[in-house]
C-alpha cells in the first residue's frame, strides 16, 4: 500500500480531495525508513505493503520501544541486535563470561535492564574479575536507581582503572553521588570528566550541580560550551548527544 500512497501523492488533484493522505503517507514514510534503518526487514515489508495499520503497530512496538531508561546514558560503542541470538547460541554452548557480558551490554541498550541484570550477573558468576562486567553491571544498577549498590561497583573499577571506558565509568560514579546527595564529591568526579573529555552529558550534570549551589557563572560556561561543540560535532555524535544538548538550551535559558 505504501506504493500506492505515493502514486497517489503525486496526483495532485487526489490530494487536494484527499489533504489527510499526507500525513499518512508521511507518517508509513517515515516508519518505512526507521524500520530500515533498525534493519527491521520483516516490519519493513508490512509496513511497505499494508496501509496505516502496519506503520502503527511498528510505532507502538518498536520505535516508541526504544530504551527511555537508558537514552542519554549509553555505554560506549554500538551494538547490533542481530547478535542477540548469536550470543544466545555460543551461551548455550560455551557459556562464556564474555558472551554473557555482551548480551547484557545489548540489553542495556535496548533499556531491557531486568535482563541485562540477570547477564551481567551471569557474566561476574563466571569471572568475578572482569573489570567491565563490573562496571557495566555498576551502570545497570544506577539507571534501576539503586545507587547505593552501584558505589562498591563502580569505586572498586575507579580504583583499578581511573579512566575506564575512556570515562564513562566515571561519569557514572559522578551520577551515583548526586543520586546519594554527595554533590561535592560528585563535582570533584565531573570536573576530572570535563578536563579530559568534552561530553555532554558530563558538562551538563556538572552545570546542573553547579546551579544547585547557586554558582551561575560556571554553570553558563559549561552549557555554552556544550552548545558551541554541537554546531561542529558529526551527525552521529549529535545525534547520540541531542537530549543533552537540548537540556543544554533549556538551562541556559534560565541563567541567562
């Protein structure tokens, strides 16, 4: 159906009859090509031959599935969730600490956290050393907030390895103290963050706290900088980056 709702699109005396066929017709479009995108082939032929139905149904299952608990939040990297059966297929006959790790590092993206729980807890089961299993289970905790069974977690990698996962971990060792109302201490962690990296999301939370003790001045130059380096930044990281940069705009709307 999607083909002919473009047919029809282009005839335009259909459409001055018809004005709402293009919202649908933008609408499938756009469903279309995130199921694309997502490489969600099978939605992506429904969505193709069905009408607004099948464009519906992706929306509410699949696009609006996407990981609200963890958007903003993601571990470093990309995962492809085609692996998620390939992974489940060398468990089942390996069972592997590092195949449990990577399972559960899709979860996490995914927002599915129960069940990234449950992996990363498979994975320390089989290596209680890994130090990204460790880390990444850290995070887990801390978006289910339960901060105070994060810290041991997340102290212990920051003692071993100050900048792992190029500082994400301590970004999320920051967030665990605010979460526990350290907000010195938590400071202190993102202003380490923001002299060696340039993110977002650190230079963000950092303004936030910074506000919080009625300091506006430093507040402002972290948001602005967050601001100048997204008018620079390459559409993946700004993309992976928008919900910063938009919180950055907002706040910066109030110090001004």
């Amino acid at each position: 159906m999607l083909a002919s709702l473009i047919v029809d699109a282009l005839n335009l005396d259909y459409l001055i009859h018809n004005p709402w066929l293009l919202l649908v017709f933008a609408f499938q479009l756009w469903m279309f090509v995130d199921a694309l995108r997502r490489e969600e082939w099978i939605w992506a032929v429904f969505i193709f031959i069905g009408f607004g139905l099948s464009a519906l149904l992706y929306f509410f299952f699949v696009y609006r599935a996407a990981p609200s608990a963890t958007r903003g939040f993601e571990l470093p990297g990309a995962h492809d969730r085609r692996r998620i059966r390939e992974l489940q297929a060398q468990i089942h006959h390996l069972d592997k600490a590092h195949h449990h790790l990577q399972l559960a590092d899709i979860y996490f993206q995914q927002g599915k956290l129960d069940k990234a729980e449950a992996s990363y807890r498979a994975a320390l089961e089989r290596d209680p050393q890994d130090i990204d299993a460790r880390a990444h289970f850290g995070q887990c905790l801390l978006r289910q907030k339960r901060a105070v069974e994060a810290r041991p977690l997340l102290e212990g990698v920051m003692r071993e390895k100050p900048d792992h996962d190029y500082g994400y971990t301590m970004m999320a060792m920051a967030e665990t103290l605010s979460a526990l109302g350290e907000t010195d201490n938590a400071i202190q962690y993102w202003h380490h963050v923001t002299q060696n990296h340039s993110y977002p999301r650190a230079k963000v939370q950092l303004a936030e706290l910074y506000l919080a003790k009625s300091q506006p001045d430093l507040a402002r130059k972290e948001l602005q900088e967050v601001v100048v380096d997204d008018a620079h930044a390459p559409a993946f990281q700004r993309k992976r980056d928008r919900i910063w940069v938009w919180r950055a705009k907002g706040l910066m709307r109030k110090v001004k």
